[in-house]
C-alpha cells in the first residue's frame, strides 16, 4: 500500500524559490517571532512571501501576526489565506483554540497531508515556523522539501545553544544547508554564541537585541516593524545570500 | 436500468464539473481535487519506476475519517488522468475508521453524525484534528490512535510492461 500524497510534494513547491525552516533546538528562543518578522520584512521589501506554522501543537504565529480568521479557501486544494501581505498557512485554521495533542505520527501526517494539498504557487519565499528539536517536523521537511535550507535561532544561553549544537550536527551529518545562525535576545556583550557558531563550522549572522517593548505589539505588525528588534532583523536579512528571486 | 443509471451517473458527474468549474460550493467538495492529484502522480510514478506501457487497473482506498466525497474524487481522477492511463479503471473503496484510546484502551469507530459542519470540515482537511474534536467515549482522553481508515492510499496498481 502506498501514500500517494507525497509523490505530489515536489509539484506544490516547484514554484517557491527559497523554502527557509526556522527552527532551534528548544522552545521559547523566539522562533515564531522571528520567523513571523522576517516574512513581513521580506513581503515589505516587495517579495512574493508565504509563512506556514508549522508548530502544530503550540501555534502562536497567528497571534503574532493579530488573526482572529484566517481560513484558508478552498480551490482544487487549499488556497492560504492573504493576511499583510503574505500568503498563510497555520493549523488553527481548522483546530481553533482547542488543544491539539499528537504523537509524532500524526504530527507526519498532518505535515504531509498539509504539504500535499497546499496550492502555495509563485513564490520568492516560503518561511515555515518550526516545531523546537529534532524530531517527527523535522526530520519530515528534510525528507520531503528538496532545497529546504533551515535559518537556526538560539539565545545567549548556554543551555539554548546546546540544543542547537544538537541541530547543527544533524544538520551537516544530512547534509542540510544552513542559512546560519542568529542570536536572539541578547542582554550583553558576549562572544560565547558567534565564538562556538564558528568552531563548528556554520556563519553568524548577527544578534537581535532582547526588546521588551516587542511584547506590547503582539498582534500589530505596523508597530512590531517598528521595534528595534525588527529593525535590527531587517539589517541581517539584507545580508542573507538567498536564491536569486 | 443500466441506461438509467448511467444517465444519472452522467448528469451526476456534469453537475460535479459545474460545481468545480464554477467554484459555487468551496470546501468540501474542493479538496479530492488535490488528493486526485496526488493520486494520479504517485500512478505515473509506479507505472515509470516498473515500467509498465500501460496502466489497467488502479485500486484506492479512502479512510472515513476524511471523509471523501468518493463520486466527486472518481471524477477528478477522470478528468486528470494522463494517456499512459487512460484507459485504467480506477476502484475507490472505503474503509471504516475505528480508534482506539491510549489511556483506557476503549476501541470505538468513528461518527460523522455527532459532529458539527466545522469540525467536520477541519477533519475533512486535516484528518489529525480529529484529537481537537474528538475524545475517548469511555474515559475522555484525546489520547487515541487512528487504527484504520485515515487518508487516501493506493493498494495496488495493475498494468501491461
């Protein structure tokens, strides 16, 4: 018996030029923040852009980004919903508010099944919000996605990169390609993270400051462009060598 | 009684193509497009990987819980189905979905009747929502296993090398 849905993959993202997986190795580096900025930094920079959560089991990109409704359509397959300028996929679309508790079978499925089905179309960018670690999400998107590259968030915490270095050494042994490594919520001057970014062989491309003030513009994408955080994000991303668009 | 019936059948599938041409009902009906899709996909691989000049016959089976519209999934299929087959006779069988609870170990089968369109609906894009909707009758845990009846798959493909 075999699952057709995957042999469709390919075709659903022959038009997407650059597929970045946002990931960490833990939880709460700031991930679905990042992620959710750089889409909207790239759409202001006139780029045909598509954002999909793909962190199931804890969503937040929809409150990030202020969407009460963004139900996708349904055409021949599912068509994103058009929200500031991107394209967007997330599972609350269909789970609600309600808790979605799955095993990692079922988080596989629910990736391919998404995968297969969604009609993303031209774009120069798909940013996908990863689930933390090094699991089912993860290993998925290598398996299924040719050309994925992953962009990795970390904090200056030593705790935070040990799960990354965890990530990055998966990563090279798959032969994934990495954007490189970005340092999120940095209080002080501190070379621990670019230092070990370095002996392991990937690029540093940069630190973003702990803005406390992004918190208060959760759900108002104006004023969290408006952040330093965001501004500070804009500056890495315009040195990012991404696919020709 | 066979011409009748394939008269309905006829008028049936026309006003299937209506339906997707015209894009009047959106949603349910929408999604076999994309599962034909990748039905036909996975077909043309096979029948390249085994080499086979011509596909006769294809088998499919459709899990419950998504609950797929067989009529409109058999017309999308005919309509996308490429030379190499077209003359293949596609067969889509449904299958029951029981579940079964991780926690207590309660086995009961799905019931479309005791949701609501919405939740429906979402289980019908996503069949993993169902542990959104759906708890164990017996000790309402959301801890349960899918035993058969998910998805789309292809059971067998038959042609001529």
């Amino acid at each position: 018996m075999l699952d057709p849905r995957e042999a469709i993959i390919d075709k659903r993202l022959e038009k997407v030029k650059n597929v970045i997986a946002v990931s960490s190795g833990k939880g709460g580096v700031g991930k679905s923040l990042f992620a959710s900025t750089l889409a909207l930094t790239l759409a202001r920079k006139n780029f045909k852009v598509g954002l999909f959560d793909l962190d199931f089991t804890s969503p937040s990109t929809h409150l990030i980004l202020g969407l009460k409704d963004a139900k996708p359509k349904e055409e021949k397959g599912i068509i994103p919903a058009h929200v500031h300028g991107l394209k967007y996929v997330s599972i609350v679309a269909y789970s609600k508010e309600k808790p979605l508790p799955l095993r990692g079978a079922d988080v596989s499925n629910a990736i391919i099944e998404l995968l297969a089905t969604t009609i993303w179309g031209d774009l120069d960018f798909l940013i996908i919000d990863m689930p933390p670690g090094i699991s089912d999400a993860t290993l998925d998107l290598i398996r299924l996605v040719k050309g994925i590259k992953f962009l990795v968030v970390t904090t200056p915490s030593p705790l935070a990169f040990e799960t990354v270095k965890k990530l990055l050494g998966l990563l090279r042994e798959l032969k994934v390609p990495v954007v490189g490594v970005v340092e999120n919520m940095k209080i002080r001057k501190d070379a621990f993270v670019s230092r070990n970014v370095a002996d392991a062989g990937f690029s540093s491309l940069g630190d973003l400051p702990f803005d406390p003030k992004v918190e208060e513009t959760l759900g108002n994408v104006d004023a969290l462009l408006e952040t330093d955080f965001a501004k500070k994000l804009a500056e890495i991303v315009s040195k990012i060598p991404f696919n020709p668009t | 009684m066979l011409k009748n019936f394939s008269f309905h059948l006829k008028a049936f599938k026309g006003l299937c193509y209506n339906i997707l041409k015209c894009g009047f009902v959106e949603g349910f009906s929408m999604h076999e497009w994309a599962l034909a899709e990748a039905i036909i996909s996975s077909v043309s691989q096979i029948a390249e990987n085994e080499g086979l000049k011509e596909v006769v016959e294809v088998k499919i089976k459709v899990g419950e819980l998504q609950q797929v519209e067989i009529d409109i999934l058999e017309f999308a299929l005919s309509e996308l189905k490429m030379a190499k087959f077209k003359n293949a006779k596609f067969t889509v069988e449904t299958v029951k979905a029981e579940l079964q609870c991780r926690a207590c170990g309660q086995k009961w089968s799905f019931s479309r009747n005791k949701l609501d369109i919405e939740s429906a609906e979402a289980i019908h894009f996503v069949p993993e929502t169902v542990h959104a909707y759906i708890k164990c009758p017996k000790c309402g845990s959301p801890d349960f296993e899918i035993l058969q009846g998910r998805g789309v798959w292809i059971e067998s493909v038959r042609g001529v090398k």
